[in-house]
C-alpha cells in the first residue's frame, strides 16, 4: 500500500494528541483524566510512554530499510497492546463507580490500531535475486 506510512505517521500524531485529551471523567473525585494525568498518579502516565513510542514509530516509518519496517511492526503491536491495557485500566469500573469514557480515549485506542495498520502494510522493495539456469 503506497500511502501507508503517511497513514501511521497521521496515526502517530493522533496518538500524541490523544494523550492530551480527557480519557475519561471519574464523577466521585470530580476530575478529569488524561494520558498525563490521574489522581495521585494512581493510574500512572502512559501519555508518556505514548509519546516516546510513537515519535520512535515515526522515525521507523522514514526509514525506508527492512529493519526499519520489521522493528516498526513489532513497535506497533506493543502500542497496541498498550493502548489495550490502558483503555481497560481507565474505562472500568471500580466499587461500583464506572468512569464517563471521553473521546480521547477512544482516539488512542484507533491510533494505536492505526499505527500497527500503517506499519503492517508499509512494505519495502526487496531487490530480486537473478534466476539460475
């Protein structure tokens, strides 16, 4: 596919952005979520992990190498299992409390889809070995 690492570099910046989005509104504390933030740092700050993850995937993406390519699809799939675990950690409920999901978190989660999308189908000309006779 021609335009797929122009589609996981998009993805990449959406997934960037996305960390800066409310992911979800937790109505017995009265406060917002985002990939940066949580209450107490009780969830953690996988915005951060996003970040750097999906600047390394854009880098990959311009590399035209079939290491670049390779390491890029396995990048991709960590971010999405990534993007899974913070999706379930933030979106479920707790003591019978269950979180307002936002936006933002579903931004992630088809970004991070996205990328693993974009890194799969972007292939690199492997040169043809002449045939013997």
């Amino acid at each position: 596919m021609k335009y797929a690492p122009y589609i996981g570099i998009l993805a990449a910046a959406l997934l960037i952005t996305a960390s800066f989005i409310p992911w979800a509104y937790y109505p017995d504390i009265n406060q917002t979520f985002n990939g940066f933030y949580s209450n107490q740092n009780i969830y953690g700050r996988p915005g951060k992990a996003f970040v750097f993850l999906a600047a390394l995937s854009t880098v990959l993406f311009l590399i035209p190498k079939l290491w670049a390519k390779r390491l890029n699809q396995f990048l991709g799939i960590i971010i999405l299992a990534y993007a899974i675990k913070s999706f379930n950690l933030f979106a479920s409920c707790y003591q019978g409390i269950c979180p307002q999901k936002k936006p933002g978190l579903f931004l992630m989660l088809i970004a991070a889809l996205f990328i693993l999308i974009g890194s799969l189908f972007s292939g690199v000309k492997l040169p043809e070995e002449p045939k013997n006779q």
